[in-house]
C-alpha cells in the first residue's frame, strides 16, 4: 500500500473506532438516564434515541472500523495474523460487532415499548447499561492494544520473519 493510501486507510480507521467509542459513551448516558428518570417522556425518548443511534452510528462505524482494520493489517507490516495485538484487536471487534448486532433485537424491543403507551416497567432494566459498559471497555482494551502494541508474534509470524532474512 502507498503512502497516501496507508495513511488515508490509518485515518479512516481510527475516526471509525473512535467514532464508535464516542458513540457509545452516548449510548451509555441515554441508557443511565433512561435507568434512572423518573420522567416518562425521559424514559421513552432514552431509549429510542438509544434504537437510533444503534443503528445509524453504532452499527456502520462498527464495520467500518472492522474493514478499514482489515485494510490496514493487510497492507502494512503488522499483518492481520502476525501478531498477537493485531489479532487481539481483530477478535474485539467481531465479538463486539456481533454482540451489538444480536442486541439491536433488544433495543428494537425496547424502543418499541417506548413508543407505546403502556406500562415502561420493562425498560427499568440495566440491559443497555450492562452492554453499553461492556463495549467500551472492549474497545478501550482495543485502543490501548493500538498504541502500545506489546511485543509477541504469533507463530505464522515468526514463520514469514523467518523467511524473510
């Protein structure tokens, strides 16, 4: 990959985590609010805000981070299976990018609740707290995985730096 490719690819990537990084920290103070208002209007507009931002930010940055990733293990020196913080940070963002997919079912359900008119008891779960917490401390680990990059080298790594000299 060319300069200019390499470095547009490096941009596109870390605007797309940190973009899904900010954006669940957003997530994460609508589902508070929506946990502990006492207001119904509040309650209601937390949670489909929460549907909203799931899928029209969470969702696309999360597999635009997964490819821009992708692009950048692949045509760079780290690889994708060379070392072990590049596939840790691979891992994350596919466990993440599945669990967030599997849990717009729940947020559907709940922001459906929320556009109704019955009984909002239901959304009193710690659910979208529960999940919002634990994707960013995933991609916190992913983050800090970036810029210290730990020495190890898997062994497909050792194999091509073998080859290589």
């Amino acid at each position: 990959m060319g300069p200019r490719l390499r470095k547009f690819a490096l941009t596109a990537h870390v605007v797309s985590s940190v973009g899904w990084l900010g954006a669940i920290a957003g997530v994460l103070a609508l589902a508070v609010a929506g946990l502990t208002s006492q207001e119904a209007h509040m309650v209601r507009a937390a949670y489909l805000g929460m549907e909203s931002i799931g899928w029209f930010v969470l969702v696309p940055l999360s597999v635009a981070s997964l490819l821009t990733g992708l692009l950048q293990s692949l045509g760079t020196k780290w690889g994708l299976f060379r070392h072990y913080w590049v596939l840790a940070k691979l891992l994350i963002n596919v466990f993440a990018s599945i669990i967030l997919l599997m849990y717009m079912q729940t947020l559907g359900f709940f922001a459906g609740v929320a556009s109704g008119s019955g009984d909002l008891g239901v959304l009193r779960s710690p659910s979208a707290m529960i999940h919002a917490v634990a994707g960013l401390l995933l991609l916190l680990v992913a983050a800090t995985l970036s810029v210290y990059k730990p020495r190890g080298m898997t062994r497909y790594g050792w194999r091509k730096a073998a080859g290589a000299a």
